[in-house]
C-alpha cells in the first residue's frame, strides 16, 4: 500500500496543539485502512464497494473538506453516492464553493490522506496544513469551517455519514446534515450559500427553494405554449423519484404544463437501484428498461441514481428503439440558444460554444461544426474538465454522451441578456426566454431533472417530435465495451484520451483495425472508478461497429 506523501515541507512550520493531533487519531480508531487497500480520488471522486474500507476514506474526506473550507474561506459540500453503480457500492466526492467540483490540485491530498493510517492523519492533517493554509504573509488554519453533506438512498450512506462527523467533530467544524438529496441538489446548495448576498446570487439554499426557483423559470418559458403528450421519466429506483415526485407540486399541469409519468421510483428496496434501468442501462444496452412500456413515439427520459444524468429514447412505430442521448441534449440545447440570442439581437455579442468528449458521436461533431456553425472542443472524460472548457465561453454546452451535462452562462452573458433593453415584442420574448433559462438550468452541475425540463421546453418551443430531434442528424452506429483488466494504470491516454501512449504499439494497432471500416473511428480508456477500461467504436454500419469494436476488445484482452 502507497503511503508516500506529497508534502513538500521537511518540518512543520506550524505545530498544531497535540491534543487536537490526538483527538484526529482517536476519532480515527473505529476506521482502519485495510491491508493492501489502495485508494485514488478520480473522476466521480472515491467510489468502491462499501465494505472495502470507505468508512476510513470517509473520516479523511471530513478532514480534507475541513481544511479546504478553510483555505477558501467558504462552505463545502460533500455528497456520499456511487451514481449508477450497483447497490453494494457507495462512493463519495467533494464541492467547492461554487457547486463545481473540486479543485484538481486538491485531489492529490485527498488521496493522500485516504492511503494514511489512522494513527498517523493528525500528523498528516498537520502537514496539510502548512501545505496549504501558512504562507509568509498569513496563517489561515485557525479560521472556522464550514461543510454540508448529503447522501443518496444506499443504506450504506447512514455508516459513512457517521465516519466523517467523526472527523468533523474532532477538528469541531461546523456543519449541516442535510439528508437526502440528488447530487445536483447537494451542488446547487453550496452554491446558493457562497453567493447569499451578492450580485450573482443563486438562489434560495434549501430544497424547496430549488424547486421552486426551477418551477418559476419553467412557467416562464411555457408561457402561451403546451407540451404534446407525456414524458415517461424512469428514476433508476433511485434517489431522483421522491424528489421528481416533489418538484411536481410545483409544477403546472394543463396548459403551459407538464404530464410527467414517473416510474422505477421504488427506494424501499436497495437491492434494485439501478437494476435493469436508469441512465446507464439505457445508454450501455441500447434499449428501454425491461419495465417500461409505452406506445409507439412517446417521449421517455432515464435518470441515473444519484439524478444527475439524463438521457432520452423512444420507440417508434415499428418497434426500433432510438436513443437521444447527452450529445443530443447538447445540440438540442445549443440549437435553441443560437436561434435565441439572434432573436434577442445579442448574438455578435455572445460566443456559444460546445464542450464533448471523445464518447460523442462523430456525427453530432459534424452536424455541430457544418451546420449549427458552432466551435466544438474535446475534453478528457469527468465532468471537471468538462465544465472548465465550458467556462471559456460566454454560453458554454457541455455534455456527455451518458447524459451528464449542462449549459453555463458567463457573467457577461448575464449581464447582457438582463440588461439589453428589448425593441421589440419578438426581442422580449427571446431575451425573457434566455433570462428564464439561466434560473432553470442548474450551472452548477450536471442535473438530470433540471435538463430533462429543458430538453421539454425546446421540443415545446420548436414542436418537435422525438423523431424530429433525433432528424437533425443521424447518429454513426456506435458500441462501448467493458473490459476487466489486472491493471488498468498500463493504459495511459493523450489527446483528450483519443488515442493510447501505453501500452506500447497498442495505438498503431488500433488504427490499423479503424483503417478497415468506412467511418471507422475507436479508442480506448481507462476507467476512473473501477479496474476496467471503455473500449469505444463506431463505424458507418452497426455490424462493422461491432467487428471493430470486438477487435479491439480482443487487443485490450492480450496487453
């Protein structure tokens, strides 16, 4: 097990009071590492079977969110859920001040600390510390704390939740328990109490003040308009059905209303969250949840577990099922914006622009760049390096292609979308429109349900059809492979994870299979979470897809 540190200094500058190391260590005891576990903060944060020792990585998450409050001088959020992972497992990451995730260069510590012993993290926080809160000019590890935390429905939330006030209370942070909550509520959050009393204020920081600030700029954008049929939304069996149940008090019916029929929102029974439904069943398989059956051409939406992934599909009349996943949404999204801001007469004004990675489909990049004539940039896969790429641009669209994603609004778009005076009805409405839009997308972070009533009012606005959405461009047939590896670290990617430095000539291999398929395009990666790698292909035919995406599955079996 690695225990290295990567704290520069060779002797603490400061020395906190030994009996605040002692209380660290002490409270510490009921969580030991277990032998041979070794941990790593990755793109979801820390998530792992919930028996493998994440109670210990959770009493070091409530030292870390401690001290990183303190250097920001803010509130930090922590949200225990393993998504879409099975119910045995669990997982938890952190929130910096402004909803977003948390700062790259952190995750080094958190690591850090989830690799250390209980009897040695008082001396490890320590070295944190005077890594981080003294520098010559001033000594910040004295200011107070301030974190919040939520958890999904997994029963293994209750025991984590215990391990890291542990921590808390022995540094006496001061903290709110808020119970449960979607990951994107839990963001939303922390963001409302860091803006409380500024220009740029998010909104009200309590659950209801969520659904309400959502349902007002709905009713905003549905004004003189209605939404053809219903939206069947299966929920995962997760923590996004109580809470859609809730925000659909809110919400109007009738006309300029919504028909949402929830279903696969049973959380009485851990055992099924994500079984056979939810975001990722629907994206991986390639097909509706055994459970749902709904008639030809109606509108049905999956969230994950923890609601902060969407994604849409539909059967038609033949009984072929299409889906319209995150790349979708995001054209959705910035086709509406772009027609918008011309409306409003601000389009010279504001650059959109769309953030995908290397899992979005070819053709939704050439549909973005030939027709919708917008800048398209590639990230690495995380909603982290999603989300700062997506920050360059005064309308930034960022989505996954598993229906993570959102849309952020500069300050400069703020400002120019609530202060530019209309000339005319049409520019009033499409600058009250743009104004709404901001209040009901949650910029924080990816949000399911709050993308789901967005993608409702763009079809509403446009009156599309499913098949009409999924007409704008026609997707490549496409395949994403699992492959369990003894080590996935030998899978190194570059260029935005597009293609392979090691293992070595693995990358000439892979292209000369790609060579072989008319619109052939793979890659490989490894996972974040799990030791697993992502094999993805796609190709001009579903069956020469597959062909490409089986070989280069055999090539990631022999490395």
């Amino acid at each position: 097990m690695s225990t290295g540190t990567i704290f520069n200094q060779p002797k603490a500058a400061v020395r906190l009071p030994s009996d605040l190391i002692e209380a660290i260590n002490k409270a510490a005891e009921p969580f030991p590492i277990p032998d041979g576990k070794e941990y790593g903060y990755g793109t979801a944060g820390f998530r792992m079977k919930a028996n493998a020792g994440l109670d210990h990585v959770m009493y070091t998450v409530g030292l870390i969110a401690a001290a990183r409050s303190k250097k920001r001088n803010a509130t930090i959020g922590v949200m225990i859920t393993a998504s879409h992972n099975p119910a045995e497992d669990n997982g938890v990451k952190l929130v910096d001040p402004m909803g977003d995730m948390l700062e790259q260069s952190w995750e080094k510590y958190a690591t850090t600390l989830a690799n250390t012993p209980s009897d040695k993290l008082g001396q490890a926080y320590e070295d944190l510390v005077n890594e981080e809160l003294v520098d010559e000019l001033r000594q910040i590890h004295d200011r107070p704390a301030k974190v919040v935390f939520g958890r999904d429905t997994r029963p293994s939330g209750v025991a984590l939740v215990k391990a890291m006030k542990a921590a808390l209370d022995a540094l006496k942070v001061d903290y709110t328990d808020y119970g449960i909550l979607t990951t994107p509520q839990l963001h939303y959050i922390v963001r409302c109490i860091n803006t409380k009393g500024t220009a740029y204020e998010f909104g009200e920081p309590t659950e209801e003040g969520y659904y309400k600030k959502m349902a007002s700029a709905f009713k905003v954008l549905m004004h003189g308009r209605s939404i053809q049929g219903s939206v069947t939304v299966d929920c995962a069996n997760g923590v996004g059905g109580p809470k859609l149940r809730e925000l659909l008090k809110y919400l109007p019916t009738g006309q300029g209303g919504i028909d949402i029929k929830v279903v696969n929102d049973d959380v009485s029974k851990p055992e099924i969250l994500n079984y056979e439904c939810g975001a990722d069943y629907v994206k991986t398989k390639q097909r509706a949840p055994p459970n749902i059956s709904v008639g030809p051409n109606e509108r049905c939406a999956s969230l994950d577990g923890d609601a902060d992934r969407v994604v849409y599909y539909y059967t038609d009349a033949s009984g072929n099922f299409t889906l319209l996943d995150g790349d979708r949404i995001a054209t959705l999204g910035a086709v509406f914006l772009a027609d918008m801001t011309r409306t409003a007469g601000i389009d010279e004004k504001l650059k959109i622009g769309i953030v995908q990675t290397a899992y979005a489909n070819g053709a939704s990049t050439e549909y973005v760049e030939k027709v919708l004539k917008l800048p398209v940039e590639c990230t690495n896969t995380g909603v982290k390096h999603l989300h700062h790429a997506a920050a360059r641009y005064d309308i930034g669209v960022y989505f996954e292609a598993n229906g993570h994603g959102t849309i952020l609004f500069s300050e400069n778009a703020i400002r120019t979308i609530r202060g530019t005076e209309p000339k005319s009805p049409g520019q009033k409405h499409a600058l009250d429109s743009l104004s709404a839009c901001i209040d009901l997308i949650n910029q924080a972070v990816g949000d399911a349900i709050s993308d789901m009533l967005f993608a409702e009012v763009v079809l509403a606005h446009k009156t599309w059809t499913p098949e009409n959405w999924k007409n704008t461009y026609i997707d490549l047939p496409n395949y994403l492979r699992r492959v369990e590896v003894p080590d996935r670290r030998i899978f190194v990617a570059v260029d935005a994870e597009r293609k392979l430095q090691s293992p070595k000539g693995m990358q000439e291999q892979i292209d000369n299979l790609v060579r072989l398929y008319v619109k052939g395009r793979s890659f490989v990666r490894a996972s974040g979470t799990e030791d697993a790698v992502r094999v993805y292909a796609e190709a001009a035919t579903r069956t020469e897809a597959g062909k490409l995406a089986s070989s280069v599955e055999e090539l990631v079996k022999g490395a």
